[in-house]
C-alpha cells in the first residue's frame, strides 16, 4: 500500500550534502521520486512492515510518503495519521524542558548534579574486584555535573550483564515502570558508576535524571510541565504517554526480526502496554508515542532557533547550545556513537562536525543535529539547508541500515570533498 504526495517549491539540482553554505534546494522532484523509491524498497524487501516520513525545507512540506502497513494483521496501511512509539526520540523533547529550567537561571551545566539530587551525593565508581571477589568502590574523580546526564558521560549502571553491577541492577530495577521518577533516581544513585564522570560516552539513563531534575527544579511532576510548557505551547497534543483508546486503532505495530530473519509483528497487547495504561513511570528517555506531524512540529520549532508561530519555547542561543558538540577529544570511549558518522555529541542531539568520509557513512550536513529511536525512528534538523526531517518505521533490532538508505535518498549520492 502506497501514499505520497511532494510539494515542490523550486526545481532545482540537489546541493552537495557536505556544503556548509546553502546555495541550491535540495527536495525537488528527483528527490520525492528517490526517497518514493527508497520506501517503497524497504517495504518490498521485508525489512520494515511499513515507513513514512516528512521533510520540510525552508518552512515549507516539500514531501510526504507512506508505504506498506502499520498492521498487517488487520490489513491497516501506514498513513499520516500512524502513531508510533518514538522511544529515545523523547529524549531531546526532555532536554528542552530541561534547558528551559537552565534559561530562567535554576542551574548551570557545571554544577554537581547532587547539588539538586542529593541522592547522588555519595555515588561511588565500580574499578574491579579485588583478589578476594570483593568490589573496589572509589570516590568519583570529579562530582558527577548537570553537563554529564545531558551528554552521556555520568557513568549510570546501565548493563545488566557487568560483571558487578550488573546484579545490583536487576535487584534494583530503577526503571520498573512501577516506580516514580523520584524512586527510579534513588535506586539508580544507590547503584555504583561503570567509569569516573565525562570519562567515558555511554547510553544508558541519564535523560530520565533529566525528568526528575525537571520535576525538582519547576515543583511539578515532569509529565505535567513538559505538557504545559512544550507540547501544549506547540500545538502536540498526539506527543502522550498514554494514548486513549479512541485512537489506539491507529497505532502503528511493532516488529521484530525471529532467529530466522523474517519479520514477525510482535502482539500490540505487549507491544503497546506502555501507553494503554497510566504508569507511574514517566521516563524522560524514552516512552512518548506521537506522529509524524507532531514531531515535525518540535523539530520545526529548533530550526527556526526556538519559535514557531510566534510561540517561543527556547532563545535562540540555548538551542545553539543544545546543537554544540560537548564532547572533547579526550572522551575517546564512545561505545557505538561512531557509527552514526562524523559526530560528536551536545545536549541531548548528536551533532555532525565533519562531512562523512566515504559513501559508507550516513549523508549529512556538518552542523546538523540529530537522534533515533529503539524501533529504528529517525529525526534530523540540518540548519543550513533549513530542512527538517522525521522518518517512523517499527521494527526491532534497531536498522541503522534504514536510516542510511532514507539519508542517500534525501541528500543523493555521495561526492568526496575538495581538499
């Protein structure tokens, strides 16, 4: 099943994905007709059930495109109107209403993040077992910082395989979704760190931190200020939690790959618990579920520097900020950061700081910023080209694969650059 429109402003050649200066559009008819077929390819080749995206340039819908089914079972096709479950593409809607705490002046970057999480106060770092199977527990080299859960470089016990703290972390469960965002911070301080703070890149819970910093910081429960202050503010109102059952037909399904390589759709009953019923646990990480409009929405207020339709949500220099790499050359411990191209990473974004360097790496814009989610969801905003873009398809594990082909086809092949 195929839908797809493209709006086309100017019919002009695609401009060179690595340029720095715009000079030329880059979605013109030829574009719509590559990304079309690259849709269409995904679905075809069984790697996805379904995908759609959206691309804005210039402040303007230059396409749209939705292919294959949301639900095969029931035969549903992907449409516009598709909720997906977004996963870590909660976390940058977090860390604006974070950086909006950091605009009225309640904490600065540097600050030890136990000066507003006492629980963190007393966190030690896990450096190995000693010769009578005991854990060596030291003190941090340097206080954990608000700076360190914004950029992943806080060391949170995040592996329940480690050879120590793995067990304390199952024991322990912080992100139960039984737990509030205060419980799930206690029991996460309460664990030891995997390396010493900005040592290290390394995903894991920091951005839930950033929830319960939130709720600490404004005296509100995160769910209700990042509702109040974001979403509402930018017209959201499909970026939820909880999806009310009058609209959980059209929530797209999730699928995964079984032993064998074939695409199974995994049963909504499980896949959808999160957001049919009101849990406790509103985790800044991960957990929204929303559409393609309504993100592209968020991502159009960041490219138009923190306003959109006269409603300003961040200054201009803080979303600057935000889209400034934070990591040093010295965090050369980045896990699997690399293979997202030439980045670094800022506050809650990835960040491109060089053009890719072989047709292997993802197409890009130095200056873009970016992030994805567990089911393969992809967001990026390219400020120089003023053009945003929002992809959804559903499927575990996650198909970076997919987001190099959907990059390809936006920006066109890759061309080295001049030395």
């Amino acid at each position: 099943m195929r839908i797809s429109t493209l709006l086309i402003a100017m019919t002009m050649i695609a401009a060179v994905a690595c340029t720095t200066t715009k000079t030329e559009r880059i979605v013109d008819s030829q574009t719509g007709n590559r990304i079309d077929k690259a849709l269409q390819s995904f679905v075809d080749s069984n790697r996805v059930a379904g995908a759609s995206a959206l691309i804005y340039e210039d402040g303007e819908e230059v396409y749209f495109g939705a292919f294959g089914h949301a639900d095969r079972r029931e035969d549903i096709p992907m449409s516009r109107e598709s909720i997906a479950v977004i996963f870590s593409m909660t976390k940058p809607i977090t860390g604006t209403a974070l950086m909006q705490q950091y605009e009225q002046g309640k904490f600065e970057l540097d600050d030890p993040l136990s000066d507003y999480l006492p629980e963190f106060r007393d966190v030690k770092v896990f450096e190995g077992m000693d010769d009578e199977g005991n854990p060596i527990l030291l003190e941090p080299k340097r206080p954990l910082t608000v700076r360190d859960i914004t950029r992943h470089t806080s060391g949170f016990a995040n592996d329940g395989n480690h050879l120590y703290i793995g067990r304390l972390l199952q024991d322990a469960q912080p992100l139960n979704r039984e737990n509030t965002l205060k419980e799930f911070a206690e029991k996460q301080a309460s664990l030891p760190l995997e390396f010493h703070p900005g040592e290290e890149w390394y995903y894991g819970p920091s951005v839930d931190v950033q929830a319960r910093l939130v709720e600490v910081l404004s005296g509100e429960t995160f769910q209700d200020y990042v509702r109040e202050n974001v979403l509402d503010p930018l017209g959201m109102n499909e970026t939820r939690y909880f999806v009310p059952e009058e609209d959980r037909d059209r929530m797209s399904s999730l699928f995964q790959r079984n032993q064998e390589g074939e695409l199974e759709q995994i049963p909504d009953i499980a896949a959808h618990s999160m957001y049919t019923q009101k849990w406790p646990l509103t985790p800044g990480g991960w957990g929204l579920a929303s559409t393609l409009d309504d993100y592209m929405t968020f991502t159009q207020m960041l490219v138009n520097e923190g306003t959109l339709d006269g409603v300003q949500i961040l200054k201009p220099e803080t979303v600057k900020l935000m889209a400034t790499n934070q990591l040093s050359e010295e965090v050369t411990e980045r896990l699997w950061l690399p293979s997202k191209g030439q980045v670094g990473f800022g506050i809650d974004f990835a960040v491109r700081v060089a053009p890719p360097q072989s047709a292997e790496e993802n197409m890009g814009t130095v200056g873009e910023f970016f992030w994805d989610g567990a089911a393969s969801t992809l967001f990026w905003v390219d400020p120089v080209n003023e053009l945003t873009a929002v992809l959804f398809v559903q499927v575990f594990p996650f198909a970076g694969t997919i987001h190099k082909d959907f990059r390809d086809a936006v920006y066109g092949p890759y061309q080295p650059t001049e030395n």
